[in-house]
C-alpha cells in the first residue's frame, strides 16, 4: 500500500466531515417544524407531516440525490448554478435527516411525562412560553443519544453523495482505484471511516453522559 | 353583618362553582355541582378514587374544561358554554396556585430556576425580585439550602416544599392541592402537611384533596365529601367524622379509618 493511496483518499476526509456536519444540521432545524406538522391538533397540518414523512422516507437517498442534483436543471439548465453537486447531496442528506430526526423528536416527546404541560399551564405560563421553556429542553435532552446514533450513521450515509461527483472520501477511493485496478483504496476508504465514527462515538458518549449527571432524570 | 355586606361577600367568594358538570365522552364524570369556598376557608375534599375530586379540582384552573356550568375565583368568571378567552383564562390561573401528587417540578432546572422562570414570564418580574422572593420562599418552607439543587437531587417531601413554594411566589388567591402526599412515606408527608397546615394558619383559601383524614378532621373548616361525580355530603368536619349522616359517607369512612 502506497502512501500515495493514504494521502489520495485523504483529500475527501474533510468533505465527508462537512457533508455530514450541514446535513445534519439541516436536518436537526428542518426536523423541527415537520413534527410540529406531525403531532398537530388540526388534521390537515397532521396529515400533510405523515404525507411529507412517508414520501421523504420511502425514497432512498441515492434516487434523492439524482432528482435534486438533475431534476432542477431538467426544467431550467440555469438552475445548474444553484443546484451544485456539493449543495445538493447537502439538501439531500438534509431532507433526509429532516424526517429522521422529526420521528426522533416525536419518539422523545412522547417521553415527556403529561404533567410537565399541566404544571406548567396552572402556573399560568402561556403555551409558547411552556413548549419553549419546558419542553424543549425536555425534549432535547432526551433525543440526544438516538439524534447522535443517527449522526454517527451519517458518516457512512454520506458516502452515497460520491455517486454525484462530490469529492469526498468515497469519491476519491472510487477514482484511485479505477485508475490503479486495485481495490486498495476502499480499504484505506474503510480505514478513514472507522476513524472518523470512533471518535465521534466518544464524544456522543461524552455529551449525553454530561447532560445525564447534570439533570439526572 | 349588614346586607350589603353580605351581598359585598357573596360576590367575594374565593371560590365559586355554579352547576358544574364535566363529561368525558359517555362518561359523566361530574353531575352539577355547585361549591363556594370563602376567602380564608380551608376546603377538604374527600371520597373513594374515581369519585371524580381531582377532575373538580382540575376544572377550578380550567386543566380540564367542563361541559356545564360556570366557575367564579376571586371575581373572574368563566361559563362553560360560552368560549373561553385567552386572556380571561391567564387572569384566572394567575389566581389559582396548584400542587400535584407527583410534584411535577421541573426537571432540567434547579429548584430556585423552577420558582423564578414563572414569576418572570407571568407576572413580568425582575431577576433579581424574583430569585428574593424564591429564596424567602424556600427558607419558609425550610429549604433555602437547596435552592441550586435538582429536582432529581432532592427528596419527595423535598420536591413537594418547591413545588408550594413555586406556586406561592405567584401570590395565588387560592391554592389547590391534589393528594399532595399520596406519592410519600407518611413521615416525609408530615413535612409536606407541616407546611400546608402554616398555610392554612395564615389565612390562605385552599382546597385540598386528600387521603389524610386527621389533616382532614383538624384543618380543614369545611369538609366535603365526593362519591360517583356527586357530593354526598357537605359541612363541619368534626360533626361528619364524629356522625355521618349518609350511608355512603359512613361506608367510606369506616374503611379509610379501618385502614389507617
Ligand atoms: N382524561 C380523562 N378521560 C376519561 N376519563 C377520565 C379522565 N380523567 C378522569 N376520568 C374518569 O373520571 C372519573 C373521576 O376521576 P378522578 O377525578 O380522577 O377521581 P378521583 O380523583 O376522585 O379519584 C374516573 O372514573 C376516571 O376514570
Ligand atoms: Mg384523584
């Protein structure tokens, strides 16, 4: 194994780091109003959370990265300024995330004891003030090790964006081992992976352990 | 007293329920029933489990909406079949204070953070006045040490005194207690009776659901006792507990009274 292998591949860690990073992102704020959508009150708003769900998560994310990627540029080739390879297979690992993370949120929401709301409301706090100030926190705190499990399956995820020309690590393992006929790369590709989600774990770990002693549910 | 001090304290009644009635679906939970608590008076409200006292509770801050009739605290009214207003409702729990079986304090704050954060969002005080208010209120209640703890961090009878206080520091007019030491060891619920029993002694209006007959007898001034949504019987505790004028009243305080 070269060391031309090594530092080739290395060249897409960074992007893989940031592919992750955005997509999550997104999909950790974008999570947020689809399942407000998703335990509304009002039918209709319910209805459209579960639609917009079951779509998103019916379709796997490597035929989403092609109909962001190309669909735009279908209608409107100028389009193709604006949907990049690199802001698409962000968009598209978000909108994944997005509804991931919404069942996550609900799942962590349903957690919360029913009389959070009641005392708060009989403390006369208004109800913003009381999802806002009560039971988000709530919320959040108990999301946290299923929100970074799926974080950590990100990574891995987002090898899939190499299909449309981003140059991260999977990318750069596919190339070098076109151009040697030798299935090196991918191993050193693994490697990176590895070393990548090891730490990553730890530090999940870490935070959650962290939030645990300080509240202590 | 004069009629116009009877009529001036007619219309001042801390609590005033007027043919209450709360359905959930089918189920009649509650059948028209009217109440009044005067200012100053300690309600007791006693009955089986299922007779429906935590729902009337719940129904005097509008935690649960009845189907019929029209509650009064403190001067604010609200009828049932008309459509409850924001701001009729916010005025009326502002006058109410409730302390529940399980405490329901909040978790991911301190004990001093659960009394202040309603204190600056409902009525709009400084920091600084609140957290003097909540720590006067938690020396009172006997726990001005733990004042930086959580919630998880402090004992049931502990987390009881918070959650009294945390109603407290909203200068409620009436202050409603469900079970409040169902969920403790009897001599940790001392500490929580201890304090409710102060209460009591400097004047506040309370009512009190409870399981604690000599809280109960020793008090309260005004006994009440629910069976199957309905009072069954009304008046001087001491004159029910000593002859219990209905059967089911008698029934259920031979068994209580038995098991204790
Ligand atoms: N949210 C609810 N939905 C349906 N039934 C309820 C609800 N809350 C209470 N009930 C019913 O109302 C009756 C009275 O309950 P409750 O007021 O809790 O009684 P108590 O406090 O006297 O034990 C019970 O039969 C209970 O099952
Ligand atoms: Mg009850």
């Amino acid at each position: 194994m070269s060391g031309e292998v090594w530092s080739g591949v290395a060249n897409g860690i960074l992007t893989t780091v940031q592919l992750t990073v955005f997509g999550f992102a997104l999909g950790a704020v974008l999570g947020v109003p689809v399942m407000l959508l998703r335990v509304s009150t009002w039918r209709p708003a319910r209805w459209t959370g579960r639609a917009f769900i079951e779509l998103v998560r019916g379709v796997p994310l490597i035929v989403w990265l092609f109909l962001i990627y190309n669909g735009p540029t279908q209608f409107d080739p100028s389009l193709g300024t604006v949907f990049t390879s690199w802001r698409s297979g962000v968009a598209a690992l978000g909108l994944v995330s997005a509804v991931y993370m919404a069942e996550i949120y609900r799942g962590s929401l349903r957690a919360i004891n029913a009389g959070q709301w009641e005392a708060s409301q009989a403390l006369g706090m208004s109800r913003f003030d009381t999802a806002s100030r009560i039971i988000a926190p709530q919320v959040t705190r108990v999301a946290v090790p299923a929100s970074t499990t799926y974080a950590l399956s990100l990574i891995k995820d987002s090898s899939l964006v190499s299909a449309i020309g981003v140059f991260e690590t999977t990318y750069y393992a596919t190339t070098i081992s076109s151009t040697l006929s030798s299935a090196t790369p991918f191993v050193v590709a693994g490697v990176y992976y590895i070393a990548l989600t090891i730490p990553a774990a730890w530090a999940a770990r870490r935070l959650d352990s962290n939030l645990r002693r300080k509240v202590m549910r | 007293m004069s009629l116009a001090d009877a009529a001036a304290s007619k219309t001042t009644s801390a609590i005033r329920l007027d043919g209450v009635e709360k359905r959930f679906g089918d189920h009649l939970v509650l059948k028209r029933i009217s109440l009044e608590v005067q200012p100053g008076q300690v309600v007791a409200l006693i009955g089986p489990s299922g007779a429906g006292k935590s729902t009337l509770l719940r129904c005097i801050n509008l935690l649960e909406r009845p189907t019929a009739g029209t509650i009064t605290v403190d001067g604010v009214t609200v009828h049932a079949d008309h459509e409850i207003k924001e701001r009729d409702l916010a005025a009326l729990r502002s006058r109410v204070g409730m302390v529940f079986q399980s405490f329901n304090l909040f978790p991911h704050m301190t004990a001093l953070r659960n009394i202040t954060l309603p204190q600056q969002r409902v009525l709009g005080r400084s920091k600084a006045e609140a957290e003097a208010r909540a720590r006067a209120l938690l020396s009172r209640v006997g726990l001005a040490d733990k004042a930086d703890q959580y919630p998880a961090r402090c004992s049931g009878g502990q987390q009881q005194r918070i959650a009294i206080a945390r109603a407290l520091a909203l200068d409620p007019k009436v202050m409603l207690f469900d079970e409040p030491t169902s969920a403790l060891d009897p001599e940790v619920g001392l500490e929580v009776l201890k304090v409710m029993r102060e209460l009591a002694d400097e004047g506040m209006t309370m009512a009190v659901v409870t399981h604690e007959m000599q809280f109960a007898r020793d008090v309260s001034d005004h006994l009440v006792v629910m069976g199957d949504g309905d009072i069954i019987e009304e008046g001087d505790p001491h004159q029910i507990f000593a002859d219990p004028q209905q059967a089911r009243t008698r029934q259920f305080l031979r068994a209580v009274l038995d098991r204790e």
